[in-house]
C-alpha cells in the first residue's frame, strides 16, 4: 500500500471509530522521506519535510501556532 493510501485509510478508520471527518486537505504531514512527503501532497495533505522545512519539535509548534493565528 503506499503512503498516501495508507493516510486515506486511517481517515476512514477514524470517521468509522470515531465518527470524525477529516478531510485529506486538513491533514499535515510530517516526514523526513522526500517520497513519503511526495505521496501525502499527492492525495492533498499539507506536508513538511523534516530536515528542511522544519528541524525540531519547537518549529513545529510555532509553525502550526502561526498558522492557526491566521485562519
């Protein structure tokens, strides 16, 4: 199964469980495999690759604050 499969699949893992929708466009994506990033974008998460667009956990954090400040 690749990546992006995969992340569908527990989408529809959680709606069934859970009763939760999320869409693919409000998934973000972190990884450090170019190919994995690659396949997230693919089915329409957000994606950032560890290593180059964010480098610790505190990045992190202060990008997802940012962002949240601005929606």
């Amino acid at each position: 199964m690749e990546k992006g499969e995969a992340i569908l699949e527990v989408l529809k893992e959680i709606e069934e469980c859970l009763g939760v929708e999320i869409r693919p466009d409000e998934v973000l994506f972190v990884d450090d495999a170019p190919a994995n990033i690659k396949e997230a974008r693919r089915v329409g998460a957000t994606t950032l690759l560890y290593g180059r667009d964010v480098r610790n956990l505190g990045e992190l954090q202060s990008l997802v604050m940012m962002n949240s400040k601005t929606a």
